[in-house]
C-alpha cells in the first residue's frame, strides 16, 4: 500500500503537519476514516483536541499503537484475559519457589522477584534464536531464561499480555482485515520493539499509511527514530533545526530551584492559561516531590503523573501492615502502627477508637500473642474489683468509677477485635491456593476498610488493592499469606495514579512526557549533568555485553541516552518560551553540580560564546542566563513571590509590621519567653478560672500531690491538673522499674500484716516462721501478678530480680525485728489510711482556710510506752533525704512523714509520735523526724506556700539543675528527650520575677536574692 513519510519539529510545527495531512486526507469526504496512531495517551489527548479545534474529529480515531493492537486483536485471544502485573509477579514468584537455580541464595528476596518481572518485559520482545544468544551468554543469564520460559508457558495458557496482542494483530492485518481502520496516520513514532514493528510493518502492507516523523537535528536524539523508520522500510530527511531553550536559570540548590521556578510560573499566568504551561522535571527524586509541595503551597492547580505510588496510601500501608501482623503474632506496636494509618471499622461496623484503645493496651502491658487474652483479663478484672470496692459515698471517686466501667467496655471490645483479627490471621495463614487466599484478603480488607469514608485519592488505592487481589484470584499455582503480601507489595509499589485531569491546570511531568506537547510556556528543571544522563547503572541479569550479543533486539544505555536527549530537545520545542534550569550545587551531599551536555548548547548561543565548556559556564553572563543567587536575594528581589508565605517573610525581612494574627501571637510569645517577667506562657495562669483551691474547698490532697508540685510545678499543673501522663510502651520494658518494685514490697508487706490481724509480733517479739513462710507466698503470687500484667520485663532480668526482691522482703523483717526489740515495740498496723475509704482526713490550717490531706502511712508501731513509730517505706536510695536533719521538708519535697505522724496520732491517741523513713534496699537504715512546735509550723507554713501558689496559678517549669544523662529526671520539662537546658534557662531568668517570691523562697531558696 502507498506510504508516505514526513519529517518535523516536535510542539506546534507537528500538530500543523499533522493538520495538513489529516486535511488531505478528508478532502474528498470529511467522514473518510482516518486512524492516528499517537506515541503515547499524552500526545492523544492533544491530537484530539487541536484536531477538534480545527473542524471537528468525525470519521478519527487517536490511539496508541498497543491499544490499536488489542482492539484488533483481543476478542480472538478469547477466554484468554489480560495479564496484570500482580498475575505477572506471583507466576515469577512460583517459579522461583519451584526451582531457583542460580538464584537459590536470594530467591525469597523480593527485590529478586521485582528483577525479574522488569527483565520479563524486556524478553518478551525477543523470539527464540533471541533467547538461545541470551541463554548462551552465562549460567546466571540461562537460568534467566529458563525460568523467563516457564513463566510465558504458565501465563500463556490464561493470560495475554501486550506482546501477544501485537503478535496476534499482526497475524489478523496480515490477513487482510484493517478495513475499519481506514488510512494511517503514524504520529511521531518513537523506538519500537520488535513486536511493534512487526504490526507496524502489516499496517503499511495493508493501508495507507503516513508517517510523521519528528527530528530535533541531533544525530544522538534522532537515531532511534532513523532506525524505527529504516526497520519499516522507510526513510526520513535529516534537516530539522536544532531546539535550544530561550532561557536558563540556576539556583543553589534543587530546594531553591523549584522555588524560583513557580515564582515565574506565578507570574507567567498572568498572561497565560494554566494549561498552557508545563513543568518537566529531569529526574523523579527529588523534583517530583518538591514541585508537587512547592505548587500546593501556591495554591495552584496541577496534573500530571502522581508522585505517591498506591503503596505508600495510607490504606495500603495499614492493610499491608495488618497482613504482616500474622508474622508477628498480632504485636501491640505493630497492630496500632497499622490501624492509625486510616480509618479502620470494627467487626460490627463502627469507628475503631484508635488511641483509647492504644493507651489501653500500654496500661494492660500487652505486648503480642496471648497477651491480648490474658492481660486483657487481668486488666478488665483489676477494673471490677476497683468498682466493686470503691467508696460510692465519695464525690471524688465517682468519676473514677464511671471511668473505670467505661474502661472495661472498652477493653472488652478491644479485646473481641483482636480475637477475630487473630482468627482470621491465622485462617488465612492456612490457606493455599490463589482463589482462597485472594478471596479471604478481599474479605479482610472489605470489612476493615470502608471507601466512603476516605478521601478520593485513598479511594483510587481501595480499587487498585481490590483490583490487584481479584485479578490474582484465577492462578492456579500454591499460595501462601507471605506471598501474596509479597506480590501484593510490588504491585501496588508502582501503581501511579494520575494527579488532577489534563487541561485542567499546569501539567507536571517527566521530560519524557515532552513527546507530542504544544505548549506556550515550558520550564524544564534538574538539567545538572549528575542527573540528567547522570551516571547509567548496570543492569545484573541483563548487562551491556549480554545486550550487545542480541544486535539491537534490547535497548542498552547508548539508547537510553539517546532517548533522554529526544525527549529534552522535544521538550525544548514545545513551546514558544522554554526555561531550562538547573542546581549549581546540592546542599545535603555538599557538592558543586555541571549544567548537562545537552544544556550547552543553549548557554553558549545565550552567552554568544561558542566555545563555552561546562565547566567555564559561569564565567559568562548574559540577559537571558539568570541566576538565583540565594533563597533569600530571591525572596527580597523577585517581582513576584509564589505564596503567602513568602510575601510574608519579604514584609518581616523589610522590617514592616506584618497584619497576621498567628505571627503576632508567636512573636508575642517569643518575647514573653525571653523576657525576664513570669508570663502565661511560663506557666502563670493567675487569670485562669477552676483551678484547685485546697485551702478553701473540700477537695483533699495527697502530701505525694504537693511534693511533687515543689519539685517542678510545671509537672504537677500537667500530670495532676490537665490529667496527661507519659506513654509507655510495654515492648520497650526491660526491667520491672524502680516504681513497681515498691509497689510490690508495700503490698507483699501489707497483706502480711492483713493476715495475721490478732497475731502480730507483740512488743519486741520476731516475726515467726510461720509469716515469714506466708510472705513468701505472698511475693511468689504478687510476682505472678506483676508478670500477669506485663511489668517485670525481660525474663531472665526478671528472675534475677525477683530473688532479690524475696532476699529484700526476708532482710526487711530482721531489720523490722531488730528495730523493734531495740525500740521494745509492736506491729500495730499497715497502711493507715486518712482521707481514703471513709477515713478522715488530715486537716492542716493555713491562713487561707484548712487544707485536707489524704494518703495512707506504710507501717505504725507502738511501743510499750506508748509512743507511736510510724514509718514509711523506701525500696529506693536516701541521696534526697539526708537534709532532713536540717530541714525537715526538705524545700517543699518530703512532706509524707510529718502528716502520717498527724494521722497516726489521731487514729490510735498519744502525743509522742516519731516518723521514719525506712530505707530497705539501697541505703538501708531509717531518717527519723521528731514531732514538735518548730515542725508543726514548719509544716503548716510549706503547706500554705505550696496551696497558695497552687491557687494562684504559679506553675513555672523548674527544671533540674544537672542536665540529663543516663535517664530523664523530668519528662515534662524534657519530653523530646533532647535535654532541658533551654527550660532551665528560662526557669532561672523567671525566678526572681516578684510574683514567685514566696513559693521560689521555700523550692528554691538558694536562688533568692540578698
């Protein structure tokens, strides 16, 4: 049949060329079929619309030439389906697991399995002598295609992929049947395969065809299409003007780049329509990325290739994480790690309350497998008893009661949640073929997740995971849990959807993209020789030389090169205006970067020199070679800035007040913290209405409360006031801490006390055998309730541990029996409480009214005199204690003793009372304080300080002196875990401010001023 062959320019000279032919076409009869076969849907979407710009696309179809080959071909590779690229890599996955050869060491490793399916697509493309080179050339490369065969077999039987559709339309227009398709229009044909040339070739021989074929003058650029057109039988003139850039700008860095690069696509439209721009980038990473940001931030619409894979959609990554819980046996970190991702529905249909049940989980110290079922239970029954045996008469503990039984129905849910998760996990770890492993995950991932709920980009990754899971459904080679979250990984790793609709807004994409636009303003950016051809990395299974022996069946990187420069000079002749940039240096390696090769030419017809080497290219200057000196020249002398941002950052740097509320508030606040006045934002809440008033309301406090708020009044304002806490992970619990361990020794050494009620050592008698062999029966069972719930750490650390705590326990009742026969004393009780279940409180008067105190001393003796020993016990050292001697509340931060002895001698009468602070692991010995007129007012006076200033709203953060090594002393003036010392800083500025004079006196006092 007759061809034609016509050469152009890329951009506007094409689509007029294009315009022509299709007119002499349908000059006779406009409805005369005429089908253009574009290099890509890009390109056709513009054929389409200039042509319907132009008088209409009646009797035209636009398609690429694999679209043309399945419309042709597909209904007679019927039942056949189409392969899809999650069928493609479980048949390679199969393959491998069946007999790995050469790839036996790595053949679990999924980047194998992903090297293989992209070498796949390549040998697809060569016939069988092609193989048999390729096979010939190693072991590794035979073995390459010994099991490349076995996949073709196995996917032939089922599937058709875009080989064999070109294969099979080829054998349909050989046979003579391409009437429907009318006269023939190849558009810009880029390089071929061997299985696009054949069907090329049928179409010449059996209908008109013209070619137009696009030439930029660059021998390099141009050669992949002299060599389509030479393998079609054709040929093409060489006289086709070289396309340079009309303007080049460099920036410091690729950041700096992209920004100075949407300034002046803010400013171009102005006078330009928004899909009349484009920005290509020469490389993915990192321009990709940054345009997307940076144009975000302009508030401008954009279209183009998406940036985010389907993979890394936060549906995708929780549901692919929740398949991988199955290895872990359900672990705490990783289920939440997962389930924060998107919203997830319960079993019944609800909202999964994420963070409730997180920090329910750390409080039940649940780690993985069995923990959810018994620490759960352990947890929901520590919950009853609390509200079995609380107070209901007390005000204050009502609301810990509704708490708790709201806990407990929580808990329940969670815990009926990850029973089924763990059900179906292990369901599906049993299952092994595709249609039940396929049809189980759909079911999973149907019932976690619900589409509507989501945003519409997460929507398109719902489809694409229920599409790619369907689609693996009809193999019929084993399956396994693993490997489908395997295939199911890889494919979703290059699934792009597609940003925005093209025409609507400023297209971004890869210079690839350049092919067949027409454009009136251009910009390319990342034109750095490092990136673009930047260094060409070999290919393990199909190297160079391996390449070289199949002639010019697979491309290499001389052709890869080449098709980087066709695409740049494309790009150079889409548009009227074309900006060329690049990075003069990348600031997070520290490194200079050269224009590319391909950018030179453009500099030396800009700068009028023609010898301009790349490494002398900024020895030249010239109007149209603009630089970007810095962010911030940029900033101060741009015409036009891109944000909101950035203007304001130009009025600050000006030093004009700016008119934002937010920026004034920070500058507000910046100020306040740097001055030396203690302000709101230093913790002076005066002006703040509910805060505590422990002299004047019935509320009690706990003398732990206000030792705590002399030590850091910042950690007592968030702790006790707002009720927020530190989170800890149970995964990350090495060791029972130091908390817990005296939490153990009060309790062990209580319910002693509780057991023998009328049997107590009397007055300077021992312990006997018989409650010391019930102590450690109470040890025994309290570690197994430790353990129970997830607090005693690493097992081996724990027993060791463990032992110590029951060597503790023993040494605590001879010390207990030496003291007391030396005192001629006995046990009267254990943990006399005040305040709590009933008891009354403790009332110390103040000036301001009466505070009441509650809490519960460790241990009360009596001895035959009379005089009451009350003691409280301390599993850790007495470093903080030794000033008591001299100051017995020790700024503020030992109060437990002086109240216990008050309620001590309430509870049991007499005058004489002595207090101790029992020491029985580290330090072990007692510091006693004796009760008197000089203490009493001591006490009372701390006590008014301390609720006074509460009441006042005085929560500086007083941060501790010595910085942070080995641990952090506070976590809420250290809660990054970097350090303390700008908090300490300020703390030391802010206290001599004369609002804190009283309360700095008594926490501080080293600090006030003569």
């Amino acid at each position: 049949m007759p061809t034609q062959v016509l050469t152009t320019t890329y951009g506007a000279a094409a689509l007029t060329c294009l315009t022509n032919v299709v007119s002499q076409i349908k000059h006779d009869d406009p409805m005369t079929m005429t089908t253009i076969v574009v290099p890509n849907h890009l390109a056709g979407m513009v054929v389409q619309r200039h042509l319907s710009a132009q008088g209409g696309i009646a009797g035209l179809q636009v398609t690429t030439l694999p679209r043309l080959a399945e419309r042709i071909a597909a209904p007679n590779l019927a039942p056949r389906r189409p392969q899809t690229r999650a069928i493609r890599t479980a048949t390679w996955r199969a393959s491998l697991d069946a007999d790995p050869g050469e790839f036996a060491k790595v053949s679990e490793h999924p980047a194998t399995t992903r090297a293989l399916a992209l070498a796949h697509r390549e040998l697809r493309d060569l016939d069988q002598s092609g193989l048999d080179r390729v096979a010939a050339h190693n072991d590794l490369s035979a073995d390459v295609i010994r099991l490349h065969r076995q996949v073709v077999d196995v996917l032939s039987e089922r599937w058709y992929d875009e080989t064999d559709l070109l294969h099979e339309a080829r054998r349909h227009v050989e046979n003579g049947q391409v009437s429907s398709l009318g006269q023939i229009v190849l558009y810009l044909p880029q390089a071929f395969t061997n299985a696009e040339t054949g069907f090329a070739q049928a179409l010449a021989d059996q209908a008109p065809l013209t070619v137009l074929a696009g030439l930029n003058g660059y021998d390099d650029a141009d050669r992949a299409i002299h060599r389509t057109l030479d393998r079609l039988g054709l040929a093409g003139q060489q006289d086709s003007q070289q396309p340079l850039a009309t303007k080049v700008l460099h920036a410091s860095d690729a950041d700096d780049e992209v920004r100075c690069v949407v300034r002046r696509v803010v400013t171009t439209l102005q006078q330009t329509p928004a899909h009349r721009i484009a920005i290509l980038y020469a490389a993915q990473v990192p321009y990709a990325r940054l345009l997307q940001e940076h144009l975000a931030a302009a508030d401008l619409v954009v279209n183009g290739p998406g940036v985010r894979s389907v993979r890394n959609r936060a549906v995708a990554r929780g549901f692919m994480q929740i398949l991988q819980l199955a290895r872990t046996g359900v672990s705490r970190a990783g289920l939440f790690t997962a389930l924060a991702q998107a919203p997830v529905r319960s079993w019944e249909g609800g909202a999964v309350p994420v963070s409730r049940w997180d920090r329910l989980s750390r409080t039940a110290g649940i780690v993985a497998g069995d923990d959810w079922q018994q620490r759960l239970d352990t947890f929901i029954d520590d919950q009853l008893k609390f509200v079995t045996n609380a107070d209901t008469s007390d005000e204050e503990v009502q609301w810990r009661i509704e708490r708790a039984n709201s806990t407990i129905e929580d808990a329940r849910q969670l815990q009926g949640f990850v029973s089924e998760l763990r059900d179906r996990l292990e369901a599906g770890g049993n299952l092994t073929t595709w249609f039940e492993v396929s049809s189980w995950a759909l079911a999973l991932f149907g019932d976690l997740y619900e589409a509507s709920r989501l945003p519409r980009e997460e929507q398109y990754a719902v489809v694409a995971i229920a599409q790619s899971l369907a689609a693996l459904s009809g193999l019929e080679t084993r399956a396994t849990l693993t490997l489908l979250q395997e295939v199911l990984d890889l494919d979703l790793e290059v699934a792009l959807p597609s940003v925005g609709r093209f025409g609507d807004g400023v297209l971004v994409a890869p210079v690839s993209a350049a092919i067949g636009l027409d454009l009136d303003t251009v910009f390319v950016v990342g034109l750095s020789e490092d990136a673009f051809p930047g260094r060409q990395s070999e290919d393990p299974l199909l190297p160079q030389a391996l390449r070289r022996s199949t002639g010019d069946a697979l491309p290499g990187q001389r052709e890869r090169i080449d098709a980087m420069h066709r695409h740049l000079a494309a790009a150079f002749s889409s548009a009227p205006e074309v900006w060329a940039s690049f990075p003069r240096g990348d600031l997070r390696r520290s490194v200079t970067r050269l224009p590319s090769r391909w950018l030179l030419p453009t500099l030396r017809a800009l700068s009028g020199t023609p010898g301009l080497t790349a490494t002398s290219w900024d020895e030249t200057e010239a109007p149209n070679i603009i630089a970007s000196r810095s962010f911030w020249d940029e900033l101060r002398s741009a015409s036009d800035l891109a944000t909101d941002h950035e203007w304001q950052m130009r009025t600050v740097s000006a030093g004009d007040d700016l008119d934002d509320t937010v920026i004034t508030a920070a500058r507000h606040l910046q100020d306040e913290r740097a001055s030396a006045r203690f302000t709101r934002f230093d913790g002076n809440l005066r002006s703040v209405e509910g805060l505590p008033d422990y002299a004047r309301s019935d509320r009690a406090v706990s003398p732990t409360s206000l030792e705590q708020y002399a030590t850091c009044p910042h950690q007592f304002f968030v702790s006790r006031v707002l009720g927020i806490r530190p989170l800890t992970s149970p995964e990350e619990i090495i060791k029972i801490s130091a908390m817990d361990v005296g939490t153990l020794i009060h309790e062990c050494l209580d319910e002693l006390v509780q057991a023998f009620p009328d049997d107590l050592p009397d007055y300077g008698r021992p312990w006997l055998p018989q409650q010391r062999s019930r102590l450690r029966e109470i040890a025994a069972q309290k570690a197994l309730d430790f353990e129970e719930r997830g607090l005693t750490g690493h097992r081996l650390l724990w027993e060791h541990e463990r032992d110590q705590i029951m060597d503790d326990l023993e040494a605590m009742l001879d010390a207990d029996n030496e003291f007391r026969q030396r005192r001629d004393a006995r046990v009267l009780s254990s943990e006399l409480r005040f305040g709590l279940g009933g008891h009354e409180p403790v009332r110390i008067p103040v000036p301001r009214g009466e505070v009441k105190m509650r809490g519960s001393a460790d241990k009360v003796d009596q001895t035959r005199d009379g005089a009451l020993l009350v003691c409280d016990i301390k599993t850790g050292g007495n470093r903080t204690f030794v000033e008591i001697a001299d100051n017995p509340v020790v700024r503020g931060t030992k109060l437990q003793l002086p109240v216990y002895a008050y309620a001590a001698r309430a509870r049991h009468g007499g005058e004489n009372v002595e207090a101790f602070y029992w020491f029985v692991r580290r330090d072990r010995g007692r510091i006693s304080i004796q009760l008197g007129e000089s203490l009493d007012t001591t006490y009372r006076e701390t006590i008014a300080t301390l609720v006074g200033s509460i009441a006042a709203g005085h929560f500086p953060a007083k941060a501790p002196d010595e910085p942070d090594f080995a641990w952090v002393q506070c976590e809420y003036c250290n809660p990054d875990r970097l350090g303390h010392g700008e908090a300490r800083t300020r703390y030391e500025s802010k206290r001599h401010d004369p609002t804190l004079a009283a309360l700095i006196a008594l926490i501080d006092p080293d600090a006030v001023q003569p």
